[in-house]
C-alpha cells in the first residue's frame, strides 16, 4: 500500500502523482526489534504490537529479491519455500562474524495472492529470517520492468534514449512508481529494525534512494549500499532527468561499494560537478565531507563462493555429464561462452569473432568449437527480439558454412543450464570467452577458473592427474577484468581482435596456460565472496564507529533531504543566553566576517543597508565594547562601504592592513614590504589561467588569487593541484606562503591570517588593562576558522580567562571549530540587534589600541 507520508515526499519530488494502490485492512508483521521513541510516529503500515528486543548487532540485508525460491504446492494450496543457492545474498553471510543473525528483506519471485500474504510473510520469517515486501502490480510493473530496466539499466551500460523508439523517453511515472517501491521497501525494514543494534546493508540500483527514506526516520543508522552495475561516466549520467535526487539519496548510506575504481571514480566525479562534492584519499581509504558526514567509498569486486562450486564439481550427476561431454568434443577445442540473454553481453559479437577466427585459420575448421550457453533473458523489449533474431542468423550461417557431418562449431544452448552442467562444461573448456560491451562483475571467468582446477580426489576433475591449466579472453569492459592479470582483454567491438586473442588463447603453449592458471587461481580462490563481505562489513564498522556520540539531525525536503552530523557540544546560539551574559560584563570583543556574515553571500550589492550601519554604529559607542570587521575584502572597498562607522574598527585582506577606527591610520601587519614574489608568482598564474578555460586571477595589494570556481571541476582542480606544487616551488626562498582554499589559490605574505588579527586585538586589549571579559567571533567560511582557533589559543596562553564568556559562533550548521551556529546571516543580524539594544551609548566610547 501507499502511505499518506509517501504522497507528501511524491508531492515534493516531482509534483504530481498518480493513484497507485488503495489502502486496505491487515494485520501487522510482528516487530522483531523494538524501535526508541513513540510508535504512533511511524507510518500506519509501519506500526506493530508486538515488541522485543535483543542486543547484538544484527545484519540487515535489503535486495530487490530475497534468496528464497517459491513454488505453488501441486494440489495449488499453499506454497513451498526453499534457499535459492546461488545467490550471493545467501553466500555473503560466510564473511560476516558467526554470532550475527542475518535478516533479508526483499521481495520474491512469485505472484502472491493478497490474501496469502500475511501468512507467506509469517512463514519466511520464521523460517528463513525472511520479511518479504509485496509490491502492487501496477507498482511493480512501472518499477521493474518499466524505471530499472528501460531507464536505469540501459543508463548505467551507456545507452542513451535517443529516439522514443531506442530505449524510450524519460517518463516520469516510472520514476514515481520506483520512488513508491523503494518507499514500500522501506516500510518492511522499520517494521524489524531496531536502529541502535542493527547494520543496513542495501543492494543494486533497484534500491537506489531508499537510503533517504531510511535516514529520514533513523538519523544514525549505521547503513551500506552496493551498486553491483557499472557506474556511468558522468557525460552519460548527467542526462538523466532525476540525476541529482538519486546521487544525494545514496549520499545517505554511510559506505558506498562498487566492483572497480573506474565505477567509484565515475560516481566522485557524478558529485563533484553536479553536486560540488570533493574527496579525499587518508591512509588508503576514500571519502567525501557531507555536512559533516564522512561518506565512505569501497572498491572492491565480488568473489564467488568457493564450497558451493567444490560441492557442485563432486556431484554424481556431473561426473557422469563431463565423461559425456568428453565423448561428445572429443578431437575437438572447446571455447566457451556463458551468459544472460541480454544486449550488453556482446553475443553476437563473440559469434562473429568465431566466424573471423575459422576464416583467418583454417587449422581450426574442423577442430575449434564455440559452446554458447545462454541464460534467458530477464528483460523485455524490441531491443532483445532483434538481438536473438540476429544470434539465430549468426549461429545458422557460421553452421552452414564451416559445418560438416560431425562437426558443428557453434553450439548454441538457450535452455536453463543447471550449476552442475555449466560446471561440466567449464571442466572440459580449453578457453573461456566473455566479449560483453558493459557488465559490472561477471563472475563467469572466476567460475572457470575453480572449475578447471577442480576438486583433489575427484577422478572426472580435468586433467586431474596432470597440471591444471586455462585461458581466459574477457572483454575490457567488465568489472572482472583489472584483476585477472593473466587474461588476454580485448576490445570486443573490434572483431578481428577479438578473433586473434582466441587463436592464441587456444595456440598458446601448454606451460604458459599452466602458469596464467595458477595466477588466477591463487586469486580467485582467496578473494571470493566470504573476503568481500567481511572487507564490506569491516569498513562499514570503522565508517559508522562515531555514530552514537555525534549529534545528528535532518534537514531538507523531499529528496533534498541529508544529515547534519556534528559534535555533541556544538549547538545553536541562544540569544538569550548571549544577552545576559552581555549585559553582566564590562569589556567586550566583537568580531564580524562580512561576507556570509552580516551580508548575504548571494547579494550583488555588497554595501549594508542603513539599518546595518546603525546597529553597527550602535555596539560602536558602548564605551564597554571593542568592534572589528574581520574580512578577505580590500581595504578600499571596505572602507567605502562602512564609511559611516566611524568607530569601527577594520582589518582586511585576512589582516594585512588594520585600523582600528575611521581616524586613524591603516596599519600594515605584515612581517616584509617586499613584493618581489609578485614578479615569479603572477608569470605562473597566468600561464596556468590562458591553459584553463573560466579561471581568473585576482590581484590585491598584499596577495595573488587564483579562481576556478567557473572552470570544469575535474581540470579545475586538477590545474589548481599542479599549480600549487609548481608555485610552492618557485617561491620555496620567498616570505610568502601558497594556499590553496575553495575553488582558489592564493599567494600571500607569512605569518597573515583572520587568526593573526585576533591574536593582535585580544593583547593589545590586556595589555591596556582592558582584558576581554566578553567575546563574540562569528564567520562562515575556511578562513574564519583560523580566528576561532586563535580564541582556543588565546584562552590556553592566558590572554583570554577560560571561565569568561566566549562565544565563537559560525554561520550554517556544519563542522566548525567554533562551538556554536546560527543558521544565516538573517539570524546573525537578529541577534546583533538584541546587542545592540541592550547597549549603553556613550559619546565617549569607541575602539583604541
């Protein structure tokens, strides 16, 4: 069913939304984990009656299908339920610690009547630690068949709509109907979580924004997510309609796993040009800073599942398939292909490299033969019709053309081909072929290469009396390819390549196939799925260890939506609270950044209204109070703006100049009057400025700065990182120091920083006996954290007294080193106002050094 709460996200989401179900009557799933606070806060099919709890960790693992198989029993009462052994959600559990209950949420591969639901639900919980969602057919259809399979995956293995005919246009109820599932998903694991003991481990791009609905209702949940498909780059993601909505739901897992670096370095690049996202590398792992989360990135392939290939490769039934086998090609080479019926699997393609190999080498007419399994295809669509159609033509004309009475060198099998026979057919295969134009993993070669190695003991195990030996042609494109080192890739798009690395594949010395096998092997048989697991589950462990003792809360609508994560003593400014403690004290520090401070950061006129001034101008004359403008601003522009505040005080270009009324002097801070840098470090900047197409350079009177922030984010950054190594080179013997900040780099004097400025206020003040009793910092960006620092610092060297008032506030709830925030500059300029209000004006006041 569909939640009121669900049509209020939709609402947001996309601004329209279509009847999708009606609500209906059923009883409630009992709740395996107790859920903190009310439950009448949760959505009515989220509520439950029957609470328990228990208190180790629990692994929570949510794919689009459970690893459970349906059937209807045959007198058609009931059903039958059975582990589906071949899926990897079944297999992951061997990596995980032995103590940890698993429990799957999921939906199943069968059309369950909605009055059998309740019961099949209950069934699969008790038995298989299963809680099945059931999605509406019409949900279902729109979501599958119709967003995941027209749009998602075609997407992601690079496949552009370009006609309505080739692929289809982006439909916008598909979107809301998986936008309804991944929200009815959802549903099914509040129902069993308690989100203070349990993991969340979600799987594929089916489920791709279930994230925020989870994070939504459990701000700390420890949660993964596990995109087993490629990544496109983002040239090909950024034309998705709804690219941005699903790259900040993902955002709300705190680990996100890919098979490759290309797939993770794809996704980085998807959040720094459409989010504006950056990354760091420390110590060997990955993340990115989102509103002070740490969002983990894992690379690392999926493995295969040692015991089950071992225990098929022992079966009765296959020793007696190989000897047959045997029999069937004997005299005869064996390359072999396994794979979906699907339009990314390059089929054909492998079929017209086998056709160029039989022209090219004749030796091989005769003798080399191509075994074609295909698994039926689980998509649907015209696409896959003119693909099979093109197969069948391909397979009839190589058959009719080098075929002759006993031999046929393709033999193309499009039935379900059972574990134990796929293994068969690996055991006698001289070769495996995968020439897919795009797959996230395939674990086909890996399968292979175990196969070929077979079991010690096991007399129909190839060759098993002599050494193992395999050869592996894979294509370029696929998740598996980096780490079989020993294979030959190709290019399968170019068919007389392809072609070649079979002949040699097949022609190559027996030692040299020897050798490649060990290789793979050696890595196969110790990175299978229990290695990935454990590795997923470990660094979700160390990504989510500081979960419980951070303040987090939500903020955004819709998919907009995120966590804010902060350390628990940080929190809002209390204008109370700084008010009376203005009122009590006798000398204070009043420190303003401008910009994003007491003016808005998007505004184009930079000079504050007249109200500004006299609120300003208002803390100015309280005799008790020392006023400063803390700002990166030149100091003609500032001082054009706040002309009318004659007693204020101002230091701009972070310091370098200061002054601390109108009336008197600007003093230069700075330890050097040389500006011979200029001449080395402007020659540079340009040259990397006419190399960078939107970057420019500013020229202040005591610094250089370089901007990028309209430059391509990528070359951008990239340029800026050269930069800084090559000015950092050539100024090594200078008095300056190179920065780099926010789409910027910058060339300024030694020892000048917002820091510094503070520094020189708070001694100047005790050393005129006027020892602050009082202080107010407020700023909202990097280089404003140098000024809160210098308060810590300040207090430690004892220019500042520890038991005094001391208010260091930023603007925007984020990571800070200051200890309080205020949300905007709205608030900064509320709250200045109560000061200003509860001053004592006096003609006399004003700020001295």
């Amino acid at each position: 069913m569909v939640s009121r709460s669900y049509t209020n996200l939709l609402d947001l989401a996309s601004g329209n939304f279509p009847a999708m179900g009606q609500p209906r009557e059923r009883k409630q799933l009992p709740r395996v984990m107790t859920v903190p606070g009310v439950i009448s806060e949760l959505d009515d099919d989220a509520a439950s009656d029957v609470p328990s709890s228990v208190v180790q960790d629990r692994m929570i693992i949510v794919a689009n299908q459970l690893p459970v198989k349906a059937k209807r029993r045959p007198d058609n009462k009931g059903w039958s339920f059975s582990w589906d052994d071949d899926s990897l959600l079944l297999h992951l559990k061997d990596g995980l610690p032995e103590e940890m209950e698993v429990l799957y949420v999921g939906s199943l591969r069968a059309d369950v009547d909605l009055s059998e639901q309740d019961d099949v639900s209950q069934v699969l919980l008790d038995r298989f630690n299963c809680v099945p969602a059931f999605l509406p057919p019409d949900i279902l259809s729109k979501f599958y068949h119709g967003f995941c399979k027209q749009h998602l995956w075609p997407l992601f293995h690079y496949m552009l709509p370009f006609s309505g005919n080739h692929g289809g246009r982006f439909d916008r109820s598909l979107w809301e109907a998986y936008v309804a599932a991944n929200r009815i998903f959802s549903h099914k694991v509040i129902e069993v979580i308690n989100p203070e003991e349990d993991y969340v481990w979600i799987h594929d791009y089916h489920l791709m924004v279930l994230p925020t609905f989870l994070r939504r209702r459990f701000n700390a949940l420890r949660m993964g997510f596990f995109l087993h498909c490629p990544f496109p780059s983002s040239e090909i993601y950024r034309t998705l309609p709804v690219r941005e909505e699903i790259l900040r739901a993902l955002l709300n897992s705190d680990l996100i796993g890919f098979h490759t670096f290309d797939y993770a370095r794809h996704f980085l690049s998807c959040c720094s040009r459409m989010l504006g996202l950056e990354y760091q590398s420390k110590r060997g792992y990955i993340g990115m800073e989102y509103y002070g989360r740490t969002v983990g990135i894992k690379i690392m392939p999926v493995g295969i599942h040692m015991g089950q290939i071992e225990s098929v490769l022992k079966l009765a039934d296959k020793e007696w398939r190989v000897g047959e086998l045997k029999q069937q090609f004997e005299g005869k080479t064996v390359l072999l292909g396994v794979d979906d019926m699907d339009i990314f699997k390059g089929v054909n393609l492998k079929l017209l490299a086998m056709e160029q190999l039989l022209k090219q080498h004749q030796k091989w007419r005769g003798r080399a033969v191509l075994v074609q399994i295909t698994n039926p295809a689980r998509g649907r669509g015209r696409d896959l019709e003119e693909l099979q159609a093109e197969i069948q033509e391909s397979c009839r004309r190589i058959n009719e053309t080098f075929g002759r009475p006993g031999y046929e060198p393709v033999v193309f099998i499009d039935r379900p081909v059972s574990l134990s026979e796929k293994a068969a057919y690996f055991t006698i295969a001289e070769c495996v072929v995968v020439a897919a134009v795009r797959d996230g993993m395939n674990l086909t070669p890996y399968e292979y290469v175990v196969c070929r190695q077979g079991v010690s003991g096991l007399e129909s195990s190839a060759e098993s009396s002599g050494p193992k030996k395999s050869m592996l042609v894979v294509s370029e494109f696929i998740g598996c390819s980096p780490s079989l080192s020993g294979a030959i890739r190709v290019n399968p798009w170019n068919i007389e390549a392809t072609a070649e690395a079979m002949n040699e594949a097949i022609s190559i010395a027996d030692s040299e196939k020897q050798l490649r096998h060990e290789k793979h092997y050696r890595y196969v048989s110790t990175h299978d799925v229990a290695y990935w697991s454990r590795s997923f589950y470990q660094d979700m462990e160390r990504t989510c260890k500081d979960h419980f003792i951070r303040r987090c809360w939500g903020i955004g609508l819709s998919f907009g939506f995120r966590v804010v994560a902060l350390d628990p003593n940080f929190k809002k400014l209390n204008i109370d609270h700084i008010e009376s403690a203005y009122i009590k004290s006798k000398k204070r520090a009043i420190l303003l950044d401008y910009d994003g401070t007491v003016m808005p950061q998007t505004s184009i006129n930079k000079t504050p209204s007249s109200e500004v001034i006299s609120m300003i101008n208002t803390l100015c004359s309280d005799v008790k109070n020392t006023v400063f403008v803390v700002s990166g601003r030149g100091r003609d522009s500032l001082g054009k703006w706040l002309a009318p505040c004659q007693k204020l005080g101002i230091a701009s270009e972070h310091g370098y100049f200061m002054r601390w009324s109108a009336d008197d002097d600007w003093e230069n801070c700075g330890q050097s009057s040389d500006f011979g840098w200029i001449q080395i470090a402007e020659p540079v900047m340009k040259l990397y400025t006419e190399a960078t197409d939107g970057s420019s350079i500013e020229t202040k009177e005591s610094a250089l700065v370089w901007h990028h922030r309209d430059a391509d984010p990528g070359f951008g950054a990239a340029q800026a990182k050269e930069m800084l190594d090559h000015l950092e080179s050539v100024l090594a013997n200078e008095p300056v120091a190179v920065k780099s900040g926010q789409f910027i780099v910058e060339v300024k004097p030694q020892g000048i920083s917002k820091g510094s400025v503070v520094e020189k206020i708070f001694t100047s003040m005790a050393e005129s006996g006027r020892q602050a009793d009082f202080v107010l910092c407020i700023g909202d960006d990097r280089s404003d954290e140098d000024m809160f620092e210098s308060i810590d610092n300040a207090i430690a060297s004892g220019i500042l007294n520890s038991s005094k008032s001391v208010f260091a506030c930023t603007v925007g709830q984020k990571p800070s080193k200051a200890k309080y925030y205020l949300d905007d500059t709205a608030d900064v300029i509320n709250m200045l106002e109560t000061l200003a209000e509860a001053s004592d004006p006096s003609p006399s006041a004003g700020n001295s050094p």
